[in-house]
C-alpha cells in the first residue's frame, strides 16, 4: 500500500474531475493495460522529467517498463516513485515516513510533482489530502502520511506477535505469548 498522487492531462474544456470521470468509465478492470507506446512529444517531456528531476532533486535510477516510464529517487530522505505514462502519471511513497521524515519525504514527492507539471502540462492532485500538488500543502501530506504509517506500523506489530509457528510451538515472531505460553493471553 502506498500513499499516491495522481497527475493527469485534463482534456480541453474538462475539469480534473471530469477528466478522470472519462478516463475511469472507459477502464476495464479485466483487461490487459495498454502497452506504452510514447509519442515523440511524451518521449520528450519524459526525457525533460528525467533530466530536470536528476538535476533538481538528486540521483534517481529509471527504467522503461511494458506499461510506463519509471524513476526512483535514490538516497534520503527515502524512495518516491514516479510512473510516467504519457497522459496520466503517478507518484508514490511508501507508508513508512512518520514525524519529520514524512515531512521530508512529501516535500520531495509534491516537489517532483511540479517538476511533473511544468515539463508535461499533466495537473496533479493529491487525493489522499483533497488538494492540488501546484498550490497544495507538503504539511498537511506529510501528517496524513505520518498517521498512515503510524498505525500501520502499530497494526502490524500485533499481529506479528500472533502468527503461529509452522512447528506448532509458538508464534513464529515475538516472545511467546497466549495461553500456550504460560504467559497472559494479550490477544483480543
């Protein structure tokens, strides 16, 4: 699961929304997706994406998949991911930034987003937090990213203390506990 943004090129005389309700009502969930076959005008505004982002924000690593173009910034303040398909592109960060470091790592992802915007003319927007990323707030991104991860990370942690052993003799991670364990069953 990640925290996404969406970019996407708005059709002449459309809103974002409008935009979106086309592109959504014309997908179909059982279908192959299309290869990517980039333009010569997407492949340009990829290689302008590609250089400006290298240039801006520090060293990525990108790849040409069956579907989109893809670059990975690499380093701190951690991985964000963008997927580049010519009229439509999304950003993803990983949920596991909380506190200061979800404040870095969302500056670097709306950041890029406007990189986005600038060198293809695709409008982001942030629907995790309802707000365009050209005018929209890093901070208001990074707490909702920060609570995700938070309670993700929460979640996670107990259930790890109840996935059984293969071997039948305990939980498989954590200090034994439950009634098996001599111990006081913690579970709910």
């Amino acid at each position: 699961m990640t925290y996404d943004i969406m970019l996407v090129r708005v059709q002449p005389g459309l809103t974002l929304q409008e935009t979106l309700d086309r592109l959504n009502a014309g997908f179909d969930p059982d279908a192959d997706l299309p290869l990517l076959r980039p333009t010569d005008t997407q492949r340009d505004e990829w290689d302008r994406i590609l250089g400006r982002v290298s240039r801006d924000v520090g060293p990525v690593e990108s790849a040409e998949f069956l579907y989109s173009l893809t670059l990975e910034t690499v380093g701190p303040p951690g991985r964000v991911q963008l997927d580049y398909c010519g009229d439509t592109a999304h950003i993803e960060v990983a949920y596991h930034h909380s506190g200061p470091a979800a404040l870095e790592v969302m500056e670097l992802a709306y950041r890029i987003a406007c990189i986005v915007e600038d060198e293809s003319g695709l409008t982001g927007h942030d629907f995790e937090v309802d707000q365009p990323t050209r005018t929209g707030d890093p901070v208001k991104a990074a707490v909702r990213l920060s609570g995700v991860s938070e309670w993700a990370q929460h979640r996670l942690s107990q259930c790890r203390d109840r996935i059984p052993s293969p071997t039948g003799l305990g939980p498989l991670l954590g200090p034994p506990s439950g009634p098996d364990a001599g111990g006081v069953d913690h579970r709910p």
